[in-house]
C-alpha cells in the first residue's frame, strides 16, 4: 500500500526555535504542566483510519507535523533528515495503528515514534561515520525572521550551549527546554527511566548555567 504521498507530506512547516524555557537554566523552576486537552476530531480521526479511511490520517499528519519535525531536528541537527524521519515516523505510525490503543492522544505516541527513530540515526552516525551533527545552515530549516526576531545572537548562544552538552544530556534538555515536554512525557520518548532524564536535566543545569552565567549574573541557586 502507497501511503507516502503529497497529500500527507506535502510542504513540511518547519517550527521556529523556542527558548521560552530560559529560565529553566538559571533558576530551579517548578514542574512544568502539560494540558494536552482532548480533540474528539483525533479520536474520530484514529478510528476512521483503524476502519480503513487513509484520508482521515491526513488530520494527524496536519495536526502533529510541525511539532515532530521539531523533535526530529533537535537530535539530529540536519533538516533533510528531520523531514525524512517524520516522514517514515508518521509511515510506522500507520501501518501500526491497529495497535494503537482506542481513547489514547495520538501525541505521545507519535512523538516517541520519531526520538527512536532520531536517536537511531545519532547512533549510526556516531558508529560508522564523524559527521557533523550542528545543521550548517539553520537558516534554511527554521524561520529565519522568526529566529532574528528572538533576539539573534542570544539565541545562537543559547542554542550553541545547549548544543555541546554530551549526547543524552542535550537530547534531554532539548526535549525539555526547547519542545516543552514534562519530565514523564521524555522518559516514556526515550525509553529512560524518569530518574535518569531529571538526572540528566540536573547536569545540563548546571553546564548551562556556567555558560551562559554572563546572562543571569545575579541568579542564585
């Protein structure tokens, strides 16, 4: 069965950089909630295409895409493969769907989906290849005005001390930071139990806050 096709995967929106989560690095901050809410047109969307209707999975792919391409460049820094990923991650999603269990948000599931396979792609390269995982032009994948508009070499700072954490640490940091995902949600993403991704989270803290400590000189523990 063909399901690649332009009327699920046509013209990828690429999501802008987000550093809402700022004040994370600095400050010992409280949980953050998440508040998916529920969409009863997913629910009808997910049971139209368990029954057969592939026209219906278009609502998810229009709903999440944006969202799981973002993941998707945060771990592998390279725009060609976000997109390739999401793609196959909302291909694995469908051909899989059976087993999707009835009244859960098609979210979380589709963003693990697309970590496993984004971390799959870091493990390879780091295997067989030294490839440089930083996006050498950025520009071309986000919005370029959208990410001047955020204060431009502010950002850049941001993004570059995020982006020379250890591995599992900027994956982590990422997820919480820059996507807004809770501290469970990234545990049940990567397959990490929730005591390592706060661990993780707590070392990223602390090499975040001595990089960027010209920014927040006044901040305290």
């Amino acid at each position: 069965m063909e399901l690649v096709a332009d009327g699920f995967f046509g013209g990828l929106v690429n999501g802008p950089l987000v550093l809402d989560r700022l004040s994370w690095v600095v400050t010992a901050g409280s949980e953050r909630l998440q508040q998916p809410g529920e969409d009863s047109f997913e629910q009808r969307a997910i049971d139209a295409v368990k029954r057969g209707d592939a026209s219906a999975y278009d609502y998810l792919v229009s709903k999440y895409m944006k969202r799981v391409v973002s993941i998707a460049w945060g771990i592998v820094r390279n725009a060609h493969d976000a997109e390739d990923l999401a793609q196959e991650a909302f291909v694995k999603a469908y051909r899989t769907i059976g087993r999707f269990k009835t009244g859960q948000p098609f979210g979380p599931w589709i963003y693990r989906i697309v970590t496993n396979l984004a971390l799959d792609v870091v493990k390879h390269r780091k295997r067989f290849r030294h490839e440089e995982l930083r996006d050498v032009e950025p520009a071309a994948r986000r919005d370029d005005a959208d990410l001047a508009a955020r204060s431009g070499e502010l950002a850049v700072r941001i993004d570059a001390a995020i982006e020379s954490l250890p591995e599992m640490q900027r994956v982590v940091a990422r997820l919480y930071l820059v996507e807004e995902f809770g501290h469970a949600e990234i545990a049940e993403m990567t397959g990490l139990s929730e005591g390592t991704v706060r661990s993780h989270l707590s070392l990223a803290s602390g090499k975040l806050k001595e990089r960027l400590s010209d920014l927040h000189g006044d901040s305290h523990e």
